[in-house]
C-alpha cells in the first residue's frame, strides 16, 4: 500500500515548487521582446496565470473525482480510453518528464558550477548527482520527498520576496517607463505577438499538473488538492508578476529585453558584484526544488500504467517498508539519467515539450464528456462551466497551432515522437489494458 503522508502544506509546496523553476529569472526577456508596450507585457503574465488557473480547476475537478496516482493518465483512460491515456505516460516517459527532469538537472547544474568550477563532463556529473541524489530520497519515502519538495519551496518563496524587496528598497536606476511608453519592440501589438509571448508565459508556468499524479498519497485528496492547486497558482501568479515589476524598477526596458540572464542583471544593479553569486544561489536552490518535485510526481504515473498492463507488471510494486512505488522511480531515474549524459534530451524535448497541450485539451473535452455521465461524482466542480473548460480548450488548440505553423518541422516531429506509442499500444498492449483499466476501484486498494 501507499503511504498516504501529503498534507495540505505538502501539496502546495508541490505546486508552487514544481512551477517555480527557472524560467522566471528568464522568460520575462522573451516576452518583453515581443509584445511593445509595459501594460501588454502585464497582460502576458496576468493572462497566462488565469489560463494556468483555468487548466488547474480542470484538474481539480478531475482528482477529486478518481483521487488515484496516476493524475492526467487516469482522467484520459476514464474519459476516452486506455489508448489515449497511454499516449501521454508513453511521451512522458520517453520524452516529456524525463526531459524535463534532465533539463532542469543541467539548469542546476550550470547556476551551481558558478561555486564549483567544471568544464562540459563535469556539468553532466552534477546533473546526474542531482536527478541520483533526488531519486534516492524519493525511493525511501513519498514523506521525505514532500519534506524536502516544502522546505525548498519555502526558501525559494522567501529568496524571490527578499529579491523583489531588495530591488525596491534601492529605487529605480533609470527613468521608470511610463503605462503608454513604448518597449524596444518596432511593430505594434497584434494578436499574434500577443500569442507568442502568451507561450512563453504559459511555459513558465509550467508542471502546474504534477500534484494530481501523487492523489493517493494525498490526505483528503478531494479537498487537498483543489485547494493546493487554486492557492498555488495564485502564489506563483502574485510572484512572477511581482518579479517583472521589480525588472522594470531597476532595469530599462531594452535592457530586459535583450539580457539572457535579467534576474541576475537586476541583482547586479543591487548588489554589485555580489549580484551574479546571490541570483546563481537562488536559481540552484529554486531549479533544485523544482526537480525534486518533477521526480516525486512522475513514478505514479507509471504505476498506474503498470496496474493497467500498460508497462510491465515489475514496476506496479510497492516496497514493503518505504511504501513508494520504488522500481517506476527507479526506471524513470535510469533513463533521466541516459538523457543527461548523452545530452539527446535537448532534442527530444524541445520538439515533444508542446504536445502536452494537446493532452491538455483532451482533458478538458474528457471532463465535459463525463459531466454527462451519472457514474461520475467529483467532490469539487469547476465554477463557470462550462465557459473555463472551452477557453482553456481553445488556448490549448492555439498553443499547438502556433507550434506547428512557427516550425513545421520540428512540430510535426514531436508528433511523430508521441504518434509512435500508438502501434506499440495497439500490437502488444490493447487487450490487457482493455481488460484492466475499465475499473478506477483497484487503486483505491492501495491507499491508506
């Protein structure tokens, strides 16, 4: 059985880690580039918190109907089918969670060399010792786990509060842009900007889904988990738009724009000297929480997978005295690990990365379909139904579309990628899983 020890503070921790990551101290030079004008770039950043909040209610809604591991995998198996859920743990598996486990391993990596010196081998040596380290104390408890997943949060929440005072306390270093004062940005704001700098928030937004796949080992998951979801999203929307603000206290516009580095630009305008070790120490600690979280959450998709037939019977197992779902974490370690040292996960996850959304959009179609079944009895339903569900229906379709008419190529790959799962499913798992999956009673069996 598994051990159900997330509490409440536990799971918000979870969200708010596992979105916080790194992509704040960059993406905002993404979309301050893109769109022209300062009260846009807040648009971006306020709209893509409320989508995010949209896709979390959805998720919400959802757990607290099947408050099983398994999260996203088991809303598409009981909405569509075992085939459609498959198709998701195969991309995450393969592409998606590993590389995402491997992408933030060698971002922590690249901020903590900046305290110990290593060339190109030694990045990789500190990845695979972060993804080994991590792995290992999820392995011995989902306690442990959510233990470090909170405390990390905290520090990280308290690091990007003292940032944003700090940077205020000082006062602006230039002529602060007025609301109607234009960004370096040539062209006008046009739907399409707009669009593009939209994907770059809702990246940065990232992994807001991971708490559901640990439902099982969650206290009262059906209230636990709305309520982390909803609270979490807003802490990190409350965040990041007031990060952006402090940018623009100290930096200029075009300055922002054009760093690759601007959180770290902005604590050199603080600090001094003393800027470039206070951000790298922040982006290791809030790249190391994130990745704890990444590796928690992942397992209990796999073990569902495997409870339904979908990947061997080996790794359903719960360890006797850990109670974790011990041989799915290992899996997903070794092959995290494979994806850092060889260094494929950077094409593999760049082209695959933008497909989730695709599954994204399924799951909300998968909710309206069951709100029309009797059987189904969610314990928390989204409000403004069913407005929420289309909306985020909608942006997911045009977050996928932009993909595919931007870079053709690379989109219709990462399809490609996702696409082949289908005839393994079909050739060597369907029967199985159709016999397995039609029930969501058996995970219940191994809570408490």
């Amino acid at each position: 059985m598994l051990s159900r020890s997330i509490t409440p503070l536990h799971a918000t921790a979870l969200v708010v880690g596992i979105i916080i990551g790194a992509s704040i101290f960059v993406q905002p030079s993404v979309i301050t580039g893109t769109v022209p004008s300062l009260p846009a770039v807040y648009a971006v950043w306020i709209t893509s918190g409320i989508l995010t909040l949209f896709g979390a209610l959805i998720a919400a809604e959802l757990a607290s109907a099947y408050p099983h591991a398994g999260g996203v995998y088991v809303f598409l198996r009981e909405a569509f089918s075992p085939g459609i859920a498959f198709l998701w743990g195969w991309a995450m598996f393969w592409t998606m969670h590993t590389g995402i486990i491997a992408v933030i391993a060698m971002v922590f990596a690249r901020y903590m060399s900046f305290f110990i010196p290593v060339g190109n081998v030694g990045l990789r040596m500190l990845a695979t010792f972060a993804v080994v380290a991590l792995t290992a104390i999820n392995y011995v408890g989902v306690k442990q786990g959510s233990l470090v997943q909170t405390t990390l949060t905290i520090l990280k929440v308290a690091a990007v509060v003292a940032i944003i005072a700090a940077v205020f306390a000082v006062g602006p270093t230039h002529t602060l842009p007025s609301r109607t004062e234009p960004l370096p940005i040539a062209s006008p704001l046009s739907a399409r900007s707009f669009a593009l700098a939209l994907v770059a928030g809702l990246f940065a937004f990232g992994g807001w889904h991971m708490v559901t796949y640990a439902a099982e080992e969650t206290k009262e998951p059906e209230r636990t988990i709305p309520r982390a979801l909803v609270v979490g999203v807003i802490v990190v929307t409350a965040c990041y738009v007031a990060l952006n603000a402090a940018y623009f206290h100290v930096l200029s516009p075009s300055m922002i724009a054009s760093s690759t580095r601007v959180a770290a630009d902005a604590a050199d305008t603080v600090f001094g000297r003393g800027g470039a070790a206070a951000m790298s120490a922040v982006v290791a600690v809030s790249t190391f929480g994130a990745l704890n979280g990444v590796i928690l959450s992942g397992p209990r998709a796999y073990l569902a997978m495997a409870r339904d037939g979908l990947r061997v019977s080996w790794a359903a197992a719960i360890h006797e005295r850990f109670r974790t779902p011990h041989r799915a974490i290992l899996l997903q370690g070794v092959w995290a690990v494979v994806l850092v040292s060889t260094g494929t996960y950077k094409a593999l996850f760049t082209r695959v990365v933008y497909t989730e959304w695709i599954f994204f959009a399924l799951m909300a179609i998968g909710l309206m379909r069951l709100r029309s079944r009797s059987a189904y009895k969610p314990a928390y339903r989204v409000w403004g139904y069913p407005v929420i569900p289309i909306v985020f229906i909608v942006s997911s379709a045009a977050i996928v579309i932009n993909q595919l008419a931007t870079d053709p190529v690379e989109g219709a790959t990462g399809l490609l990628l996702v696409g082949i799962g289908w005839p393994v499913y079909a050739f060597f798992l369907r029967k199985p899983a159709a016999s397995s999956s039609i029930s969501t009673t058996p995970t219940t069996t191994h809570a408490d």
